[in-house]
C-alpha cells in the first residue's frame, strides 16, 4: 500500500513509525526541512519537503498513485484543501483528515465528495473526551475500550496485593465470578507481556487486561478491585474543548468543577454548562484545591493544552489528596517520564488519533484498532467473511487457528451475542473477533487470516 502522511508533527511522526514496521510504502511531507530529515535518519521512508495542499508538492510525493492519503497537519483547513486537491486532481482513493474545529464537524453536509471530500475524519478531541469519560465511569480502569457498538469491553487493571485474583491461577477465575465469563486477554509484568494460560499467577501490580460484555465489566473490575469506590466528584483542570465536552458529558451523573484560568473563557463556560460548578483560577494554585476540598475528590483531570501545567497541577492534586489523576500529555516522552511518578492515567491525543487511524488502513476487514500501554500493543476488532472454503478462520474451532505468536483471541460477538473465546467455539461467517497483540510486527499475518475472499466484493 503506498500512503502519503502530510505533517510531520507526532502524530504524522507516530504514524510514520508504527507502518514502516509493517513495510508500507511511506511517503511524509512537510515545511519544517528539519524535521523531515530527523524523520528520514529514523526510518526508511520518502520525505517531500513543501506546503501540504499544493497540487506541485503532492505530484512530488507521488500522488498520482496513492493508495491513502492522511492529512494530519495541525492546520484543518490545509488538511481539507489537500483532501479536496487529492481527490479532483489525482483521484486518490481514500483520504483521511484529522480536524478539531467544532464548527466544521457540526454544521452538516460539508464532508462529502461535491464539497469537502474527506472519506474518513478523526477529531482528537473527541476520541480523548471519550477515553477520559469512560476512565471515570470504571473506576480502577487504567484503559477502556469499547468494541462491536461498544457490546464487548476490554479493561486494563493493576492487580493490589490485596486481591482476591493475586497470587491465584487463572483456571480458578470462574470460581471466583460463576455468573461472569470473562477471559484475561494480556498481562504485563513491569513492562513485559505474559500470554496468559491457565496456569498462569497474577501478582501484585501486574497490569491484567480483561474482556466481557459489557454489563459484566463493573463485576470483573470490582472482583480485582474490591475496594474501590464509585466516582463522584470530579475537578476538571482546563476549560478548553477537552474540559468543556467533558464536563458536559458527565455533569448529569457526577458532582464536577471546572477550573479555567481566562474569565472570558470562564464565562462561557458557564454558559454553556448546566451544573458543573465553574471557577476561575490556577489549577497549580494549592489554595485553590484545598478550598475545593481536593482530599475529597474522586478524579481530577488535567485538560489543559500544556503539558508541564497538566504534570504539576495533577502532581499538587494527588499529593493533597485526590484518589485518582488522569493527565492529558501531548509530548510522548513526558509519557514514559511520569509512568512510574504519582500520576494515575496519562493520555496521549496523539497515541488516540493513531489508533483512530490505523483503524482505515489496516487490511483484511479489520473494523477497529486501538493502541495498549503507550503503543507497546494494540487490540483490534475483525470480522470474519466468506465461507468455510475460502476463509482462513470461518468452519474451523477457534483452538485450531494458527495464530501468530504473541496474538490472542478475547471473545467473538456473533449476532449480538458475546462469547468469550474458548477453543471449541466454531466460527461461523460474519462472526466478529477482538484480538490482542503484544507483539504489533505480527499484525499482517492477523490481515491474512481476516482478508476478505474477492468474491465477497
């Protein structure tokens, strides 16, 4: 597949990075020169050095023969010319747009091919409101992730020491939740992948990631966490798109304040926001937190666009007190800084868009992708086409699956159904699967096996 990414910033870099390694014809294009030969010192792909939406530089990135365009320059209205020139000009089949204006995403009508043809979009903002908003509904959850129209959940958890699961086999989790079917898709133990079998002893601080229907999460996340308590205030640091859409999101069913440093923005805020408690000030200001009593609040998210402010006000926030911190981190070296530090949650926007991303080029019909551990592994949802002679996986039982070494098999959904995987299950067509993998170079044999007969087209 020979794929055009214009911008060379973290996402463009992260992108750029994670399909090399899948051995994709890449070409980055960019104004910054230097950034585009760092990029090109790192790893093998072309670079076109130029403004992104003009006809010229895309002609010198190969456009006339692209398969994907992926505009992810942090301009929208640079990323939605060069989708429209793309298209008119080159006739490039897939473009994808990275935009974050509202006031395109909501006015209708404007993203289809006699207007703006963007074929698929990706709004961060969005995809990080989401991931926070769903952090707070499972408390204990280090990440959650929705799969099949949010049917199936997989839920990342440290294990306590006090765990009823810690220092157990995991053939005696169903003694444990009778009524739950639930399977342990992945472990990692400080940073290293486990394949969990039965025999396999989870211990204290083991990072377990689970999958089960969704109305069986609360119970699976409870069982590893028995001790934790329900959310039910919430201090939101920063007032911007995150912290607003956020805000609105949970206001209803959370106790939430919001803490925004410019009034006018404040003002706003209150306007638009019905019963979130509104405060203008420094979310570092240690007053501030005390009076909001921090020691009493359930999560505290920082939301603003600068990373060292969400670092220190989380870091003040969780050392007054607070139970948990999610911390929104742009820099993905800042990530792996703060891993090990008093800070809960850290989320990257850009490690967000990837996933958001990677899930339109993936092949076979792989219909979701999300990226696990700061990319360290990625968990993706396929579905099964054709029939049982011309598809790898369809008429076989799921023990018999040569998978490769490092992926999983979670649960399949099966018209509407969830069913945790178990070796005997036989796959029938449309079936869909979630699949982990800790090891991402494997993740074109998985496209193999899922790869849609021609005749299904």
């Amino acid at each position: 597949m020979k794929i055009i990414i214009l911008g060379a910033g973290q996402v463009g870099a992260g992108l750029a990075k994670n399909l090399v390694k899948e051995a994709s014809d890449i070409t980055v294009v960019d104004t910054n020169a230097n950034r585009l030969r760092d990029l090109q010192d790192r790893y093998d792909i072309r670079t076109v050095t130029g403004m992104a939406s003009h006809p010229d530089v895309l002609y010198r990135a190969g456009a006339e023969d692209a398969d994907m365009l992926i505009a992810v320059t942090d301009n929208d209205e640079v990323n939605m010319v060069a989708c429209q020139v793309a298209y008119t000009v080159f006739h490039t089949p897939t473009k994808i747009a990275r935009i974050r204006s509202r006031a395109y995403l909501t006015s209708g009508g404007i993203f289809r091919d006699d207007a703006s043809p963007v074929d698929h979009i990706v709004n961060p903002e969005e995809i990080v409101t989401h991931d926070i908003q769903r952090l707070i509904d499972n408390p204990g959850a280090l990440q959650v992730i929705d799969f099949a129209s949010g049917q199936v959940k997989l839920v990342g958890l440290k294990a306590h020491s006090n765990s009823p699961m810690v220092n157990q086999q995991l053939k005696t989790l169903h003694k444990h939740m009778p009524l739950v079917e639930t399977r342990v898709a992945a472990i990692f133990r400080k940073d290293h992948p486990i394949i969990p079998k039965g025999s396999t002893v989870i211990e204290a601080d083991d990072e377990v990631f689970f999958i089960a229907a969704a109305e069986h999460i609360q119970t699976v996340t409870s069982e590893l966490r028995q001790n934790e308590k329900p959310n039910k205030r919430v201090i939101i640091a920063g007032g911007g798109q995150i912290g607003e859409n956020l805000a609105i999101q949970i206001e209803k069913k959370y106790g939430v304040r919001i803490i925004e440093q410019n009034r006018q923005r404040c003002e706003a805020l209150a306007e638009s926001l019905s019963r979130s408690i509104v405060l203008n000030g420094n979310a570092s200001d240690r007053e501030l937190l005390l009076e909001e009593n921090i020691e009493e609040t359930d999560v505290f998210c920082a939301v603003t666009n600068d990373d060292e402010a969400n670092i220190m006000s989380s870091m003040l926030a969780k050392s007054l007190g607070a139970r948990k911190v999610i911390t929104l981190i742009n820099n993905p070296a800042y990530t792996d800084l703060i891993h090990e530090q008093d800070i809960d949650i850290a989320v990257s926007p850009q490690m967000a868009t990837l996933g958001a991303i990677l899930t339109h080029i993936r092949l076979g019909d792989v219909v979701q992708v999300h990226s696990l551990r700061r990319g360290a592994a990625e968990a993706i949802e396929a579905i099964a086409h054709g029939d049982k002679n011309s598809s790898k996986v369809i008429g076989k039982a799921l023990g018999d699956i040569q998978l490769p070494s490092g992926t999983n098999i979670g649960a399949l959904v099966r018209a509407g159904e969830v069913l945790i995987a178990h070796d005997d299950i036989v796959v029938e067509p449309d079936d869909h699967f979630i699949l982990f993998l800790v090891d991402k170079t494997k993740i074109k044999e998985v496209e193999v096996l899922f790869q849609a007969p021609l005749s299904f087209f």
